[in-house]
C-alpha cells in the first residue's frame, strides 16, 4: 500500500470572481486511495477528525456550519452525505432536503423555506439541494419561475437571475458577519457516468426505487443545467462562502475531497472547549469530594 495522494482543496475550489467554464473542470481525477483499504482508512481517519471537530464547534459555541449539496441526479449527493458525516453526533447535525416547493411556500419569497432551517450556533446544518435550486431548476424550467408569481418587471431578460445571485450572495455575506460558515459542494458527474448509474438503478432491483421516468427526462436538459451551475457558480462563490468543484465519478474519491475540505474549513476555526475557571475548578473540586464519600 503506497502513501496516499495529498487532497488539496484549493484545487477544487471557484476563485471569488472568476468564470467557470465546467468543461474544463474534470469528473474524474487521479484518485487519492490506492486501494479498497486505504479508501477506508482514509475516510475514517477524516471521519474522526470531525466528530472530534463538532464536539469542539457545540462546545465553543461560536460558530454555526452549513454544508450545501448540489448536483445532477446520480452524483451521489446522499452517499457523501452518509459516509462522511457517520461519524457525527445526530443531535449536532441536521439534514434537510429541498423538493418542489409548497402552495404555501410559493407565497414568500425563494429563500424563506431555507432560511428558517438554518443551523443554530454549535451545530451543523446540511441542505441536500438548497435555495440554489432556484437559479438552477427554476432557470432550466421558465414554467417554476412563472407559479412563483413574481412581478412581470422581474421575468423579463436574465435581470431575475442577478437579482436572485445578489440576493444570495447578501445573504451569505450576512450569515458568515454572523459566525455561519458556509461550505458548497456541486458534484460534478459526466454525462455518461450518470447514464451508467441510471442502468445500474433499472438493473439491480434493490436500486429500483431510486429511478423514476422523471430522471430521464431532466437528461434532455443536460446542456443547460451545465450553462446554469457555471453561471451560478462564478456569481456565488466568494471567499466567505466558498464553491468547491468536485469529480465525481468516482465515489469514493469524491467523498475523500469532501470530507478533506470540510475537515480542514472546521480546523481553520481555531475551536477549543471554554477554559475552566478557578472558581469553576474550585466548585468542581467540591463536587468531587462529596460524590467520593
């Protein structure tokens, strides 16, 4: 077994202000793990680090963290989403997955059924899909925009779209001014490995209710969604809320950047647990003695 590759997230990362062309951002990269086993030791080990991380970020109480998830169907958002965070305490950690929205969420504004699920301070948020899928499904389909019921003034051109990416980047400039740390990941699978992965749904049963005919149809649209995540992308990474890039046709390799990147945005906060003061260590010495009587 040879020394695994060192994952450097910086590769991966959108520059604040630059344009992204997704062609030239690979799937697939040179895999950091040489084997099955590395894999797994390697993910561990990140795993641990930030179940050790997330005690700190409950204990310091400082800081919140939220983890965005966005991607074509079948870039394995869920599985990243399982494996790297199973080492984490399920009190301190929230999941929470953005489908069509609501009647009832129609009526406001498209961040507020996201706003109201953000992550308290010592505790991590995870969205799977997010207030993004507006600048990206909502553009894909003109038909979403127009239910939203949005003044005529606002869908005429792409003045929608700039308003929505300003709106965005406000809101995350607001969280992160107010201890959010906001960590986004778009899976970037190929077009062919997403055919792969949708055979493999049809021919092994257990996979089967993963695939719907819907599926299928949004590959018609492949081109432009790819045109929406670049746009997106270039507009709403900043250097405070960060978009990472990253290959993922291999699975394995994808969570292994994933969970580095998390690992090393946790370790940049500098969190310790709150010192004990000598009144504190006094009051707990007292304790002590009668609990050993």
């Amino acid at each position: 077994m040879g020394h695994p590759k060192k994952i450097k997230p910086e590769d991966y990362r959108v520059r604040e202000g630059h344009k992204v062309d997704l062609d030239r951002w690979p799937t697939t990269v040179d895999p950091a793990y040489d084997s099955e086993d590395q894999y797994k030791k390697m993910l561990d080990d990140h795993v641990s680090q930030l179940s050790d991380q997330q005690q700190r970020l409950y204990a310091s109480n400082r800081h919140a963290v939220l983890l965005i998830f966005q991607a074509m169907d079948a870039a394995g958002k869920d599985g990243a989403i399982r494996h790297v965070m199973s080492g984490v305490n399920p009190q301190g950690c929230q999941v929470f997955s953005f489908k069509h929205p609501s009647a009832s969420e129609l009526q406001h504004d498209f961040l507020w059924r996201c706003t109201r699920d953000l992550p308290e301070r010592g505790r991590i948020g995870i969205f799977n899909r997010s207030y993004y899928e507006e600048v990206l499904i909502a553009r894909v389909h003109p038909e979403i925009l127009r239910s939203e019921g949005l003044p005529d003034a606002l869908e005429s051109g792409k003045s929608v779209w700039k308003h929505r990416y300003r709106s965005i980047r406000n809101l995350e400039q607001h969280l992160h001014a107010n201890g959010t740390r906001i960590i986004k990941f778009f899976l970037h699978l190929s077009c062919e490995e997403q055919r792969q992965r949708f055979l493999a749904r049809i021919d092994e049963p257990e996979k089967n209710w993963k695939f719907s005919v819907a599926d299928i149809t949004e590959r018609t649209f492949w081109s432009q969604y790819m045109t929406a995540y670049a746009e997106c992308l270039a507009a709403t990474s900043t250097d405070d809320a960060p978009w990472y890039v990253v290959p993922a046709d291999d699975k394995e390799n994808a969570r292994l950047i994933v969970s580095r990147i998390i690992v090393d945005t946790f370790g940049a906060l500098k969190m310790n647990y709150p010192r004990t003061s000598a009144k504190r260590r006094q009051e707990l010495q007292s304790i002590r003695k009668q609990l050993a009587k």
